[in-house]
C-alpha cells in the first residue's frame, strides 16, 4: 500500500513545459546559442537542470544561468496547473495520505503557485531549490519514518525515477511534463502514469 506520496512540482503539478521552453529559449539566446523547439525540449530535458543547459551551453555556470532564469520566469504571466490535478491532491490527503513536495523551484515562485492553486496546508512537507534530490529524498524518508515499499515518488523526468530507484522507493513517471513517454519508459520506473485517473488508481488501490 502506498502510504507516502513524494510529488516533483513542475511539469507534474504546475503546467509549464511551454513555458519552459520560452525561459530556455530566453536563456540560450542571452548566451548565443540557437533557440530550440517543444520536440527537442522534451527530447532532450534532464535533470539536474545544469545537465540541460550545459548540452548545448557547456561553459556556463550555474549562477549564470540562475541570473538570466529570475528574470525570464519573472516575465511569464500566468501560472497555470493541470487541470484536475490539485483536486486529486487534496482527495489523496483526506484518504490519510503524507505528501511531500521536493522541487527544484525557488519559494518566492513556489509558494505563490501553491496558494492559487489552492494548495496551502495540504503538503506535509514542501523542499525548494533542490538541484540534486537524492540526498534531499533520503532525509524526508529518514526525518518522516517512511517504510520505503510504502513510499512512491511522482515525477516527469529521468531525475526522479534515478532518485526513487537509488534510495529503494516505488518510483511513478507521468508522461504529461517535460520528458517523452518512450525517454521514460526506457528509464523502467514502477509506473508510468499517462492520466490522472491512473495516478488515483496507483495511489488508492496500489
């Protein structure tokens, strides 16, 4: 049974491959290098994100692509999450559920996005800027007494399912966010999840 969900927040929660892929475009035309399509995005996104920027940005550093990053984000007008989405979220919590979020997002956007979703209190615990998860994933499951069969991480990249498989958790990925369905399902993660409705199933009847 799956008692403790662990959520990636962009690309699984908040809507914003698009966006993205404008704030990327953004970054590389500040550093000089060609902008890229929605199809080479979710072609070639990884994480951590440096990993991204440096396949086609090798010199930059990490303050670098932040600075031009602030700015680009700043500039998007509208937060959006997938339709559905945070309401299965709240029906997971009153099933008794523990849900974590551990993103690599900054809080001053993080948080916004979290009350208009109308997400406030609903996570047990919210982990920002966490470039690398791992070390983060495996002291929320020590910190919270997690059993690790009973514990799952959702998320839309190569990152999270190389997390859930090193520290022993289910791993779920949902092919809604920034990585194709075939990059994930080559990555071999416990679930691979195409809607919500599949993502309650898991959950509720795993």
């Amino acid at each position: 049974m799956i008692k403790n969900i662990i959520f990636d927040w962009s690309g699984v929660i908040k809507d914003c491959v698009l966006d993205y892929l404008t704030i990327s475009n953004k970054i590389f035309k500040h550093f000089g290098a060609k902008e890229i399509s929605l199809k080479e995005l979710r072609e070639e996104y990884c994480q951590p994100f440096m990993l991204y920027y440096n396949k086609y940005l090798p010199d930059i550093t990490f303050e670098q692509q932040a600075d031009v990053y602030r700015k680009a984000i700043s500039e998007i007008p509208e937060v959006k999450q997938y339709k559905g989405i945070s309401d299965l979220i709240k029906e997971f919590k009153n099933q008794g559920k523990n849900l974590v979020v551990i993103s690599s997002d900054n809080p001053e956007t993080l948080l916004q996005e979290m009350k208009s979703f109308g997400l406030d209190g609903v996570f047990n615990e919210v982990i920002f800027r966490a470039y690398d998860k791992e070390e983060t994933t495996r002291r929320v499951i020590e910190d919270n007494n997690f059993k690790l069969d009973e514990t799952i991480f959702i998320g839309d990249s190569n990152h999270e399912i190389e997390v859930g498989k090193k520290v022993g958790i289910k791993t779920g990925a949902v092919t809604w966010g920034f990585c194709t369905k075939e990059r994930l399902e080559a990555l071999e993660p416990d679930f691979l999840i195409n809607s919500l409705e599949e993502l309650r199933d898991i959950v509720l009847m795993s």
